[in-house]
C-alpha cells in the first residue's frame, strides 16, 4: 500500500530536509549573523573567529572593504569610509541639517531627496552601504551553513518608521536576500530570553545599541510575546557618548569643535576607548594630536565620565517613563529588566537602570550578542523549521497611523502601540455635490492637525459617480503587515472604483520629529482639544453654508420673496463673517445655529415640495404599496 506524505504549509516536504536560514542584527556600530543548529541559537564567527562584523564600508582604490580592516583605515581615509550608516537609512536630505556636522564624509550636492555620500568609487546611498554589510554577514553564513539561505529575519530599531524599515527590507534584496521578516531589537530580545528562560510576565528590554534607543514593554506568556508598548529615540547611542566624551576633550584643550575629518574620526576613535577602558580603570589619559603638529594631554576619571554621560542616560530613562505609562504600569510591576545593546556594559548605565526600575537588570545573555539570537529562533520558525516552542510574535506599531478630514484635522485610522499585523477600515463620504473624486492624505502622528503630523502619502480615488454630498461611500482601509509596511487602499462602495497606495516614503522622520513626537502629544493635549472642536465647527459651518448655497441656486427663486432670499443671505453673512473671526467652538456652533434657526422655515418648503413631487399623478394604492 503506498502512502502519502502531507506536509504542513511552509514546513519542508521532507522531515529530514532542514531549511537554512538566519538572523541578522544589522546595528549602527556593530553586526552579527546568527542562526540554529540542533535547536540552539549561535551566533557565527568569521574565519578569525570574531562574532562582530564593524558596520563600516571603505571604499578603497582597490576596491570595497568591509568589516576591521575598514575601521582601522578610518582615520587615514574618513571621506571614503562610512561609519554609522544606520542613521541615515530612510532619511533624506533635509535631515542631513542635524546630522551634518556628526558625520565626517561628504555629500554629493544633487537635487533627490535621497542623500549620496560621494566616495572614490562614485556616489553611494545608505542602502548601498547597508547591502555591502548584509553581504558580508550572509557570505559568513553560507560558509558556516553550507549553503544559500533560504531566508532571513532582520531586526530594527522599535522606532524605525516606515521609510527606514523599507530601506532595510531594500539593502536586504540588494544584497540578494529573502526577507522573511523585519522584527523589533528589543522583541528580538524577548525571544532569546523568554525562551531560555520561559519567563513570563511583564518585562522591560532596554536596548541602547552604538546609534538607537530602544525600550518596550512586553507580555511574556506561555510562548506569546506581546509588546504592549515600545519607545526610545532613533538618533540617540553609544556614539553620542564618545561625542559627548569628544566634546569635553576638545574644551579641555581649548579647541573648536570644527575639525578636519581625520582629526574627527581619531578623537571619537580615542573617546570610545575611554569610555570602554573606565568600565575597569578609575582614570586613564588621554591627548590630542593636530596636523600642525599640536598635542594636548589630560586625564578623565571615572567620576566625571559619569557627568559626562549622566544627560544621555536620563534621556532614555524619560523615555522609560513615558512607555511604561503607555503601556499602564509601573516600574514596580515589571518582574524582570533585560539589558541590550553593547553600550550597556557600561557600569553606570546598568546602576541607572537598576535603581530606575527598582531590581537588578539581566545581563545573562551577552548583549552584543541577545538580539541576533532573537532574530535566529524567529527566522528558524518563519522558514518553517518548527522548534519545539510553538512561538507566536506579536508585535506592535510605534506611530498612530490615520489621514486627513476636512479642516487639516486627523482622523486616526490605527492607533499607536497597536499590535501587528492589523488591518483596520472606517467609512467617509463627500464634501459637495457632485464630487467624482477625492484625495487621501496619510499621515503618520499623535496630534490631531495634520500640519503636526508626518506626511507619509497622497493618492486621489477617481471614478466616483456624481451624487448629492454625503451620499457616496468610500471605504478605506489601512493593512500593516508583519514589517511594519503600510498599504492604504480606497473604494467607493456604489461604483466598486478603487485606488491604493503602499506607503514607501524616499525619506524618514527628522531627529527632532522622532524625538518630540510623542512628548508633543502630551503638551499640547489641551491645546489640540481645542484645536479640533474649533476645526470641526469650521467644517459644519462651511457644510452648512455649501448646502444652502447650492439649495438657493435650485430652488430659491421659485420659494422665497426678496425679503425672505435678503434674511437668509444676511445670516449666512454673519456665519461666513464668524468664520473668519471666531476663535472658539462654541461661538462658531451658535452662529451656526442661528442660521439654521433663520433658514428653518425654508427648509420645511423644500420638504413640503419634494413630497408633493413625489406624490404628483400617483394612486394612493400605488403609494401604500410603497410604504
């Protein structure tokens, strides 16, 4: 008798065919690559047996370097060899403006919205530099595999937006690779620690890598990671420590900040071994070397790197409060603090941390090295290699996301923190008569004005029939996948027309923008109340008015004398007037009212006249029927 095997979807047909797959942390200052053998997640070394990959690219007249041999060239060559790339990924020019000075290479001057670092071997963009590195990490992991990869899940910062996530997900397929799915750095942590540890409840993952901030808040049960809220600062790392470290080098030798990029590569090259060398020694010196030939000396201690230091970290511990109040607990419910990122093997953070949150924090696992583990044990069940824990990842977006309404006004459509993948659809309809398309505006943000908010896409929806205002029902619905990707689609429910959009915005959010985004919300709460009830009043003023200007032109004549048309016009006149001048809800609603008390009895005539119409030459058979 001859069997048939059935296999699973996604699962390999046959139970000794093992799929290849691996996680990558793609970091600022650092990479690695990791996946699972025999059921354990191990993060694979390079031929010298080194785990992490520098994220740095030289481009050298023979050709691309990548890796140590790069950072060590850095100083001799800074305006060929890119550091830090991360934080340009999605970005555009405009933002170059902030975090221009930072980065010591040059920018091609080009009308795209797109920055292009100028280098030897010709212009090259973030994801350009991003893909050299994910080359890299997968060669090492073909070699260690012995084969290609069937897919890989690489993690990003909670707070990527839109644009930097499909940045990612670009230099991933430049560099030939399936993405399986981008996930979180601080889930990915959850993922290690949860499973090594089967930890449940709520815990805390902060995660301050060389260029991110992260910190989420997740429910750890059974297998189920849920991440109840996520926070952080995109723009915010271990290299605005060295800066910070960098900066007060230069004030104690009396020097500018303005140096040549060589100068500025070797002083945070020196800053970074200061910080890491206090993490032991209580003092050590330092100096400063100049072209001309200038040296300055000095020695930090322990103590005042901690000064130095001390702003950041309060920074991220905001931060912490604010998540922790988005997700409605305290610091005292959270059972267990798990620390990412290398720069938390700093003592000063972790004591920081600890009395934050009130507990020691967990450094079991090593932290360069916990996010790549995550990513591995997720890519082995997304590739369809099932472990024994029968994982579910459930992650959530950092943004509420909506479009705008008549007014300038946001009409959130996701909330923030909601979890993903999620497809959420709310109704509208037109604004005047005989309105056969409309333009849909998406906004990414907390405020409830557009002009406060991220822009993220426009398209227009064409092909709706002609009807009275009101009367067209046009669907729209917003679909986040598993990456954090947007698609907004519109359909006119009479006709069946349709138009889409998937959000894949050339360019990210501001420094300023990811930072004060959330904190804005919260100051400006009363404000933006008011805001949005004046606005609405706005809109039913201007709807009111549309409707009777366009009932005057029908039928207006035929219904009213001129005493009655001169009353109706002189309310309208006033309503138009408190339009321009009101400045509260309340005052606009009662003008509002007043006109519509005016026009009552106008109203009532057009009634009367459509039901006569409507009656006119018929049987009262025929209307019973009806009714």
């Amino acid at each position: 008798m001859a069997l048939l095997q059935i296999s699973e979807p996604g699962r390999a047909p046959a139970p000794h065919q093992h799929r290849l797959a691996a996680g990558i942390d793609l970091g600022t200052t650092n990479s690695l690559v990791a996946t699972v053998r025999s059921g354990q997640a191990k993060v694979l070394p390079d031929a010298e047996g080194n785990y992490l990959l520098p994220s740095v690219v030289r481009y050298a007249p023979e050709g691309i370097i990548v890796g140590q041999a790069a950072r060590e060239a850095a100083v001799e060559d800074p305006l060929n060899t890119i550091a830090s790339v991360k934080r340009l990924m999605g970005r555009g020019v405009e933002d170059l403006k902030h975090l221009g000075s930072q980065l010591p290479y040059a920018f091609v001057d080009a009308d795209t919205p797109v920055p292009r670092i100028r280098t030897r071997l010709g212009a090259v963009s973030a994801v350009e530099v991003s893909a050299e590195i994910l080359r890299v990490l997968a060669r090492r992991a073909k070699e260690a595999l012995g084969g290609a990869l069937d897919g890989v899940v690489i993690t990003v910062p909670a707070y990527f937006d839109e644009a930097q996530r499909q940045a990612t997900k670009d230099a991933a397929r430049l560099a030939g690779l399936r993405v399986l799915r981008l996930i979180n750095e601080p889930t990915a942590a959850a993922v290690a620690y949860g499973l090594d540890r089967a930890a449940e409840g709520v815990h805390a993952i902060y995660d301050l890598g060389g260029g991110t901030f992260d910190i989420s808040i997740l429910r750890l049960r059974r297998g189920v990671f849920e991440v109840m809220a996520t926070g952080g600062d995109s723009s915010l790392g271990g290299d605005d420590l060295d800066r910070a470290i960098a900066a007060w080098m230069l004030k104690q030798a009396g020097l500018e900040q303005d140096l040549d990029p060589a100068s500025l590569r070797r002083l945070l090259r020196d800053a970074r071994r200061l910080k890491e060398g206090l993490t032991e020694a209580e003092a050590l010196p330092w100096e400063i070397r100049l072209p001309d030939g200038r040296q300055f000396q000095g020695t930090l201690d322990r103590e005042m790197l901690h000064q130095l230091v001390d702003p950041l970290i309060s920074k991220t511990l905001s931060a912490c409060r604010r998540t922790l109040r988005d997700a409605g607990v305290s610091p005292d419910q959270i059972q267990a603090v798990v620390l990412v990122g290398g720069s938390t093997r700093m003592p000063w953070i972790r004591t920081r941390v600890g009395e934050f949150f009130g507990k020691e924090p967990l450094v079991d696992l090593d932290p360069d090295q916990v996010v790549a583990i995550g990513a591995a044990r997720q890519a082995d069940v997304l590739v369809g290699n099932r472990s024994e824990e029968d994982l579910l990842l459930l992650d959530v977006i950092p943004l509420s996301l909506g479009l705008e309404t008549m007014g300038g006004l946001v009409e959130r459509i996701i909330p923030r923190n909601t979890t993903i993948p999620v497809a959420r659809a709310q109704e509208f309809t037109t604004f005047k008569d005989g309105q056969t398309a409309m333009r849909i505006h998406v906004v990414q943000g907390e405020r409830d004005l557009v002009k406060d908010c991220r822009s993220l896409a426009h398209f227009t929806l064409r092909g709706i029939p002609p009807m009275v205002a009101g009367a067209a029902r046009i669907l729209v619905t917003f679909a986040v996948d598993a990456d954090g990707l947007l698609q907004v689609t519109a359909v006119e429910k009479h006709s069946g027309v349709k138009a889409q959009v998937e959000v894949k915005p050339s360019y990210g959010l501001t420094d300023r923008e990811i930072e004060s985004m959330l904190r804005d919300s919260l100051d400006h709460a009363q404000e933006d109340l008011h805001l949005r009830r004046l606005r609405e009043q706005q809109v039913e003023a201007q709807r009111t008015l549309e409707a009777l200007r366009s009932a005057l032109a029908k039928d207006g004549d035929q219904l009213l004398d001129d005493q009655e048309r001169n009353r109706i016009r002189a309310a309208m006149a006033q309503l138009e007037q408190q339009l321009q001048s009101a400045s509260d809800a309340q005052t606009l609603q009662a003008a509002t009212e007043a006109l519509e008390k005016t026009c009552a009895f106008y109203v009532e005539r057009r009634m009367n006249q459509s039901i006569q119409q409507a009656m006119a030459g018929r049987k009262l058979e025929e209307l019973g029927r009806d009714l």
